[in-house]
C-alpha cells in the first residue's frame, strides 16, 4: 500500500509571504503611512488577513475599519499574488521523489479557493497533486480535523496511511486531531518567540532539505 503526504500551503510548500506583506503594506500607504520592514510581517503571514492587519495597521476583527480594510486587503492580494510567490528551494524535488516512490501528495491550507487556485496553477502544482482542500472547501477550517479528513477520504487514503506538514500550531493541532503524525515547519513563517516544541509534533524540519528525513520515520511501517 501507498501513502498520503499533505502539506500546508503558504510557509510550507510555497514562500508566499512578500506577495502578502506587499498587500498588507499597500493598507499601509492608502493611509499615508510608510510601509513596514518585509521582516515584521513574514512571521504572521500564515495567519492571513487578520494576523497581518493586527500588525500592519493594529486593526482587530471588531475594529470599525476592520472589514473594509480586510476586503480591500484581499482585492489587492488577489491582484498580486503571484508577483513574488514561489516554492521553497527543494521543494519541487521532493514532491517529485514522493512520487516516484510511489506516494502521493496533497494540499490543505486555510487560504480560500479564489486566493488559493491562481497560484496553486502558477506554481505548477494542480497537475501531480493527489487533493486540494481549501479553507472554504468543508465546514470547518484548521485546527478543525475535517480538512484533512476530507483530503484523505478524497485522495482514497486511510487516515493511518497519512502525515501532514504544516508551519503553524493550527497544522499540528489538526493533523492530531484528525488521527496523523505531524512535522512542523520550522522554516515558514514562525515567529521568534515561537516555541515549537510546545507544538508537540513528532517532528521537526529546520529547512525544506530536512523534510524528507523528517516525514520517512512517520510513515506506515511497510514503506520506511
């Protein structure tokens, strides 16, 4: 039997972090402000909207100007975002090993299908992956276990038969939640104060180059 190696999206598989700070930085500038170092931004990037308003413009979901300043947010990331996104180096080779060892792979991420399949199809990723799962796609969004249940139940995997790599608390805690092994991300965009062993994934990769080494020992005894 085979395996399911999902991955989340922004921070893991693809740097799409200077394409979201540019927009978040373009809230920046419509208000008259100079924009933000890229490096303050880069380590909420997963948090989407709402983690780069707070820091961006100290805007909280509530906040009067909060939900035209989100739209405006997601109208000029939507217009920009493959400018500057692409994958991690190695990245695009370990996908390709994955499969010729005769696993797939997947995509679970919170970002939405509109922002999600534009730079999905840049990057080149739609044509060997086994699933895609949006944020939109089930009734729950991570840290909430349905997504990547959806995703094995779509890909035909059994959950026992699934790892999951993700940069973000939400990605373990999900991935836990759903019944798989986890590897945290700890090159996408983590903050410096973040602790990840307080994560507890069985695992951790310093750098893309670590993710496979990471993922082997995770998978089904039949294939390590």
């Amino acid at each position: 039997m085979s395996a399911l190696i999902l991955f989340d999206f922004d921070g893991t598989l693809a740097d799409t972090a200077p394409d979201l700070a540019a927009a978040a930085n373009r809230q920046r500038t419509r208000r008259g402000l100079e924009p933000m170092p890229y490096e303050a931004l880069r380590p909420v990037a997963s948090q989407g909207a709402r983690g780069l308003l707070r820091v961006a413009l100290d805007l909280k979901p509530g906040d009067a100007d909060y939900e035209p300043t989100r739209l405006q947010f997601l109208e000029d990331y939507a217009a920009g975002s493959t400018v500057h996104s692409k994958l991690f180096p190695g990245i695009e080779a370990l996908l390709a090993d994955i499969r010729r060892r005769g696993m797939s792979w997947g995509i679970v991420t919170n970002k939405v299908t509109y922002l999600t399949l534009p730079i999905v199809e840049y990057l080149d990723l739609t044509r060997d992956s086994a699933v895609l799962v949006c944020g939109d796609t089930t009734a729950h969004a991570k840290p909430h276990p349905l997504p990547l249940q959806h995703a094995a139940r779509e890909a035909g995997f059994a959950i026992d038969r699934c790892v999951y790599v993700g940069d973000d608390l939400r990605d373990i805690q999900a991935a836990h939640a759903a019944g798989m092994p986890a590897v945290a991300a700890a090159y996408g965009y983590v903050g410096e104060d973040e602790n990840i062993t307080t994560w507890e994934a069985e695992t951790c990769a310093n750098t893309p180059a670590e993710l496979w080494p990471a993922i082997q020992p995770l998978l089904p005894s039949d294939l390590r």
